[in-house]
C-alpha cells in the first residue's frame, strides 16, 4: 500500500495503538495477579481472564475493521451463538487472527479465545505469566512434552467444563481457542512459496495429494484435541475456516502487522478483499480412530484448496 509507507500514516498509526499497547500492559498485570487463584479456582481465573481479554481483543478489531476500514466477508455455514468447538483454519499472515476474531465475535466468543504460544514465554514477567493465568496452552514443538502440557489443558475444558473454542493450525498445533472451542493452524507455520515447494515435495515423496493454496496438513495436534475434547459433552463441533486475501490482483497478499493497525484504508477501494468461509462438522460426525481421523483432515485440506482456487478465480473476474 503506497500510504502505508508515510510519515502520517506512521504518526496515525502510532495514535492508534499507543493507548490499546498500555491497555495491554495493564491487562497482562491483572491476569498476573490472578495466578496465584489458579490454584484455588481455576473457574473463576478462567471467567475473569476471558472479560479482561474481550476488552483487548475488541479494540484492535475495532482499530481494524472500523477505524481502518477493513471489510471481511464472512460465509458458510452459520455457526450457533456460544458453541464450544474445536476450529482449524490454513494460516497466510498475521491478519489472520483479524478473520477468525470476526467470526468469534458474532458467535459472542471473543474474550473465550486461547492461543498456543510457546513455552518459553511461561517465564516473562507479565506478558508471560498474563498467557498463563488465562490458560493458553504453552508448548515447545518436542512432541513428547508438549503431549502432557496439552493433556492438562484438555482435562481442565472436559473435567471443569470450561467454555472454549479451539482453533487448530492445519500444519501444526493448534494456535488458538475460542469460548468453548480451540483454534489450530493445522499447517504448522505461515504459507510461503518455498515452504508450499517443500510441501510439494514431501507430496511426491509420500504419494499423496497436494492440496492448492495450502501446506499439507499435520495431523498429530488435530488428532489429540478432537480425542481429547470429543470427551466433553459441551464441545459440540469442529469448525473450518478457510481464510482467503486478495491485494491489486495478489492471491493470498495480506497486509502487513503495522498496516492492519496503521493504514487509513484496507478496504477494498484500497484494493485489499479479505474473506472467510467457515463450515460446521459436529463432532459426532468426525471418526473415531487416529488413522481415520488424520485421513479426515488431509480430504478437508484438499477441499479447502478447492475453495480457494474458486475464490482466486472469482476475484480474478472482478467478483
């Protein structure tokens, strides 16, 4: 964006975010002082956490979507106000978490949003112990210890029937959670065109298809979680959202972090389209095996591609 590189979008971007940054750093101060309640009730730090996170989270969408004008168009399924549900989605950029904050807050589950965030910012002062106290899963990527962080999370949303939305990363761990529900990115990692050549490769390799648009999916996460919180009877579903951007003609262009806070304009006069399509599986419907299961998700990756090249094409008539 031609704008995005001026003194007074820097200066406007910066009376942006100044006071939501402070908001930010008081906020990681409360969560801290809620710690120590973990030991005694969890519930109540949980509940509180989540009022606290609504606050910071409805600001910078706000910042976003209202203030900078970033129209996302949001389709598919309906998904029921308040649902506990595992959710993966492909993972493109940074503005990603803008798309799936959009739908979580028409489904009034903005402040119940998780993310996983890696172990080591257990032990910064604030900001880390903030991501503690609200119970985002804090994992290393060594499978073998992050088995057991993500067993005492999952028994804290099925034994204490915490309200959550998981979002899961399609090419890694799951990265997000929503009120009653987790939110992965089952890719692992951001799309790029060395890591979709590498995809291709370890496709040729392995024989199996390659979905477009997207890295092949890591199943070992998905796998876990679904096991996991298809125990809990208020985890009613698996949602997939498929997240698709579009920049003067670019497939899959995103904006950058700073112009998402700072750009007077990402709209699509500017020549910015964002969308989101989410589709609804009740987790009864998923199979029960680990096999099955993975052979599951890898078919959802390559309908997904599917969609997206639908959507590259529709866009590319001027739709």
């Amino acid at each position: 964006m031609a704008q995005s590189g001026s003194l007074r979008t820097h200066l406007r971007g910066l009376a942006l975010t100044i006071p939501w940054v402070f908001s930010l750093f008081l906020a990681d101060i409360a969560l801290s002082l809620l710690l120590p309640l973990k030991l005694v009730s969890p519930r109540l730090v949980y509940d509180a956490s989540s009022i606290i996170a609504l606050s910071i989270w409805s600001w910078v969408q706000a910042i976003f979507a209202r203030v900078n004008g970033a129209h996302i168009r949001i389709s598919g399924d309906p998904l029921p106000p308040g649902e506990s549900a595992i959710i993966v989605a492909n993972h493109v950029a940074w503005s990603d978490f803008y798309l799936i904050q959009a739908l979580a807050q028409r489904s009034g589950m903005l402040g119940r949003c998780r993310y996983f965030a890696k172990a080591q910012l257990r032990m910064v002062p604030f900001l880390g112990w903030g991501l503690w106290a609200m119970g985002m899963p804090l994992v290393s990527r060594n499978w073998l210890k992050d088995k057991t962080e993500l067993d005492h999370v999952f028994s804290n949303i099925v034994q204490r029937a915490f309200p959550t939305c998981e979002y899961l990363e399609a090419n890694s761990l799951a990265e997000l959670t929503l009120r009653a529900g987790l939110i992965s990115y089952s890719e692992g990692t951001r799309f790029t065109k060395r890591k979709y050549e590498e995809s291709l490769d370890f496709c040729k390799t392995g024989g199996r298809r390659q979905p477009m648009h997207l890295l092949y999916p890591r199943t070992k996460g998905f796998i876990t979680t679904v096991q996991h919180l298809r125990k809990a009877p208020h985890v009613k579903a698996v949602y997939d959202f498929t997240i698709a951007y579009q920049y003067q003609g670019t497939f899959q262009s995103a904006p950058s972090i700073w112009e998402t806070l700072s750009a007077p304009a990402i709209s699509a006069q500017c020549g910015y389209k964002f969308h989101v399509r989410a589709r609804r599986f009740p987790i009864e419907s998923l199979p029960t095996t680990d096999e099955d299961l993975a052979t599951w998700l890898e078919q959802l990756w390559i309908e997904k591609g599917e969609w997206l090249e639908v959507q590259r094409l529709e866009w590319a008539l001027g739709g």
